[in-house]
C-alpha cells in the first residue's frame, strides 16, 4: 500500500501544470528569443535609441528614463503607475505589450510561452552589464 501512495505522489508531481513548475532561465536560449526585438532595439556597448529605447540595464531601470527617446503618452502614464522594469513588469508586458500598455507605439504582440519570457528577461539581464 505504501509503494502505491509513493507512486501516485510521485506521478502527481509531473502532473503539475506548467505554471507551477519553476523554469530555469536559459540565457542562450534568450538570446535567440531576444532576436525578434533587434530590429527596434538596441543593447550592448554603443547600443542607441531605435524605434524603441535602448535595453541596457532595463531590468531595475526606471520606466520612461532613458534620455533622448521620446515615449508616447500611453507609457508615460503607465510610468506613473508602474516606476520600475521589475521582471515581474516585463514580463507581464512582454507577454501582451498592448493589454498593458494600452496606445503604446510597441506593435510587437508579444511573447506567449512563458519560457520565453523567463529567457529572454534573463538574457537582458545579464547582456548589458
């Protein structure tokens, strides 16, 4: 009997949904995700405003602040109800920039997978420092 109750707990741990497994951040994998944003912005050394604000050290970065980019209204308004890039932020915005952001310029629609939020976060992250 103990045998059958250690398999049936131990079969429901893999039945877990996907949102309360932890996802380990693949940073290399972020950086491939991160290619679907190169074409509006910039990181790195020498990184400038695009169409969108360079990402350097967006995460912990202050919303609305990088110098010489003008924001729309929409994310103005946004900043001040939400002050900083946490992950928790970007990753909401990245999944929908639209639902949250609603009448910003981002037209991109956003990151459905949550790895590759997580991933793409990570890759952030570290890519400017």
């Amino acid at each position: 009997m103990r045998a059958l109750t250690l398999t049936i707990f131990a079969a429901s741990l893999f039945a877990l949904p996907a949102a309360a497994q932890e996802i380990v951040p693949d940073i290399d994998k972020g950086a491939k995700v991160y290619k679907k944003c190169v074409s509006c912005h910039m990181i790195g050394d020498g990184a400038k405003n695009r169409v969108g604000p360079q990402l350097n050290n967006i995460v912990g970065r202050e919303i609305g602040a990088v110098a010489d980019y003008k924001y729309s209204k929409a994310m103005v308004a946004y900043a001040e109800t939400q002050k900083v890039w946490s992950e928790e932020a970007l990753d909401a915005y990245l999944e929908s920039p639209r639902k949250v952001v609603k009448g910003g310029r981002m037209a991109f629609a956003g990151l459905r997978k949550e790895k590759d939020r997580v991933n793409v976060i990570a890759y952030l992250k570290q890519a400017a420092k």
